[in-house]
C-alpha cells in the first residue's frame, strides 16, 4: 500500500482496488479462467488486472478458496519472478 500511496494518486488507488475487487469476484465463480503458470502447478494462474499488472493466484480446490500470491508488473525482470 506504501508503495501505491507514493506514486499513484487517490483516485487511480481507488480505481485499481476496485479493479482487483471485481478481478477476485469474478474469479470466486470461476477461479480455472485464468491462465496457467506452471503445467507442473496446475493450481498457480495468472490474470491480467491492469495493462502491465498480473494477478498470480493460486486455487485451492478442496477448500473452495483463492489465496492471493502476488501482483506482479510485467516491466519487471522475469529473473525476479518466482513462485
């Protein structure tokens, strides 16, 4: 949240919140419409929120919830990337 509050303004947090809010409500109906990350991890998918900004999440089947990994901008070194 320190990170948007020093470079984003009120209104564009505002926006991207309910972007992510509308992202994961949409994702609790039907949490396989993201794409996969991993073959080997058939649980661990991405979405697109935000033009450059993924949403990595992973289902957890048996218990009927999504947990949040990260959100990841995509101008960022894939060598940082891991999950």
């Amino acid at each position: 949240m320190e990170y948007l509050q020093e470079y984003w303004s009120a209104k564009e947090i505002k926006h991207f919140a309910q972007v992510v809010e509308n992202k994961i409500l949409l994702l609790s109906y039907q949490p396989s419409i993201g794409s996969l990350r991993n073959i080997k991890q058939p649980n661990i998918r991405q979405t697109v929120l935000h033009k450059r900004i993924l949403l990595i999440y992973r289902v957890k089947s048996c218990k009927k919830e999504l947990e949040i990994l990260l959100f990841w901008n995509t101008s960022q070194s894939t060598s940082k990337f891991k999950v």
